[in-house]
C-alpha cells in the first residue's frame, strides 16, 4: 500500500483520504496480531486438549479393570467383575 501513500502525496487536497488509508492500515496490523495471537492459543489449546484427552482415556483404563494378586479382572457395568482373569502380557528383558 506504500504506492497508493505516495501518490496521495502527491495530491494534497486528498489528505482526507491520506487519514484514512493511515487508518485502515493501523487495523490491518492490529488484524494480524490479533490472527497471530489467535493462531498460537489455538495451538497451545490444541496441545492442552491432547493431553487432556489421553489422561481421560488413561484414566478410563484404570476403571474398566481391577487388578488383584497380579491379574486383572474385567469390571462389568453393573459393578461386579468377570469371573475370569486376565492375565497381563509379560515382557522379559
């Protein structure tokens, strides 16, 4: 837009005109602040909801099984648990 500035230079009974592509400049930066601002809270919110989300599932894993003497038994809706264990997969080092 520095072209159009230059030629309203030019031109001094346009200087109402001068005033407000000065004004529409200062919004157009502001507009991209505020997008870059935007823009980096969306990623930051985006990161914070993936975290939270694989807690969430962590946790839900925690309630469907409870674990006792070493195996795991299967927690039903109802509250009881299945009447066979499973048993966690082993890993030798």
């Amino acid at each position: 837009m520095d072209w159009l500035a230059n030629l309203l230079k030019e031109f001094p009974a346009l200087s109402v005109a001068r005033e407000r592509l000065a004004l529409v400049e200062e919004r157009f930066r502001n507009v991209e602040s505020e997008n870059q601002r935007l823009r980096n809270e969306n990623e930051r919110l985006a990161a914070e909801r993936s975290a939270l989300q694989a807690q969430v599932n962590r946790l839900q894993r925690q309630d469907e099984f409870i674990e006792e003497r070493g195996v795991l038994w299967k927690r039903k809706r109802d509250g009881s648990v299945d009447a066979f264990p499973i048993v966690p997969h082993v890993v030798s080092s």
